[in-house]
C-alpha cells in the first residue's frame, strides 16, 4: 500500500507546488526588443507582457500536411507586429511573465 501512496503523493505534492500557467492568443499588436515586452489586445483592451530571458520562442513549421515546432532563430526580433502568437504566462516573483511564445503559421 505504501508503494502506491507514496508515487502518488509526490505527485499531489508536484502539481500543488506549480506555478499555475495563462495562455493567450491573438495577433500581436507590438513588440520592444529592447525591453523585452509584447503588447496583444486581451478582453478588448491592450495587455503588455514581459518576456522572460529564457523564454521558449517558436514557429509552426508546415511539413507537408502537418505542422511542428521549431526555435525561432531571431528570438523575441523574429516575432513581428500583425503575426499571431500563443502565449504562455507563468506568475515569478509576483508578476505575470511569458514563458513560450509560438508563432501560429498561417493559413495557405
């Protein structure tokens, strides 16, 4: 019995301890380089966001009929005003930062 007690409460333990994660989706209204932030309308209004220097930054990639990840080269200068982007947020120290960023291919 304690075998099966004690996996599961790490478990518990793991996912009572994460930080609990936000997406968002639209298209990008801007992005500063320099400060590292990204601006997407959110509930109608302008939200910007703080990109976290580890930040995941990735495209869709058509391969054939399909679509994959792959790092974006550019970083945070390869995500351009007018594209649309999925982000994920994740709370570090009290504020809302982007954790991944993924750049949605677009439809052909």
């Amino acid at each position: 019995m304690l075998r099966r007690f004690l996996p599961a409460a790490v478990v518990a333990l793991l996912a009572a301890t994460a930080a609990p994660a936000e997406t968002y989706g639209d298209k990008v209204k801007s992005v500063d380089v320099d400060k590292k932030t990204l601006t997407l309308p959110v509930d109608g209004k302008d939200k910007t966001f703080t990109v976290d220097d580890k930040a995941e930054i990735q495209t869709q990639v058509r391969a054939g009929k399909r679509l994959r990840l792959q790092p974006l080269k550019e970083g945070l200068k390869g995500v351009k005003a007018g594209a649309e982007v999925t982000l994920t947020t994740e709370k570090k120290d009290g504020k809302e930062v982007v954790t991944r960023i993924v750049v949605l291919a677009g439809d052909k």
